[in-house]
C-alpha cells in the first residue's frame, strides 16, 4: 500500500516500526499496511537501521570519526579559498 504523497516520518517513528518488523509478530506487508507504507520504504528503513547500529555500541568512536572529517574538510576549505586568492 503506497503512503500518502508529502508525509514523513521522524527517526523515532522508523526506528519504532523497524523494531516492530524485527520482532517478526507480523509480516511486512501487515506493517506496510497498518502504517500505510510501502514495503520498500520499510526494507530501506531496516537496512539503514541494520548498517548503523554499531554506532549505538561505540558512539564515542562515531563522534570522533566524524570530527575527524570536519576538520579534514575545513582543511580542504581552506586550501581551496587560498587557491583562489
């Protein structure tokens, strides 16, 4: 069953049906139904969900990667204004 056009979902509510999916009580289709979502957006959602949980056992490692490429970024940035001058 397709969603309506325009609506959107916070993370919470994703996260909320991705657990409801993982519990495996109903099917996707029955998820896909109750939320009036299509099963795609569901299977997307989950296979983000799966891809990222490691950064809810380490988050102190995902912060400091991601600081990491900021500052290699503002770098990039700053080199780039200088070439330009």
């Amino acid at each position: 069953m397709a969603r309506k056009k325009g609506q959107t979902y916070s993370a919470e509510k994703k996260v909320q049906i991705v657990l409801e999916l993982l519990k495996e009580e109903q099917t996707l289709a029955q998820i896909a139904s109750k939320y009036q979502i299509t099963t795609k957006s569901i299977q997307n959602w989950k296979k983000q969900f799966l891809e990222n949980a490691a950064i809810a056992m380490e988050p102190a490692k995902a912060v400091s990667e991601y600081k990491s490429q900021i500052a290699d970024k503002e770098h990039e940035i700053k080199n780039l204004q200088k070439a330009q001058h």
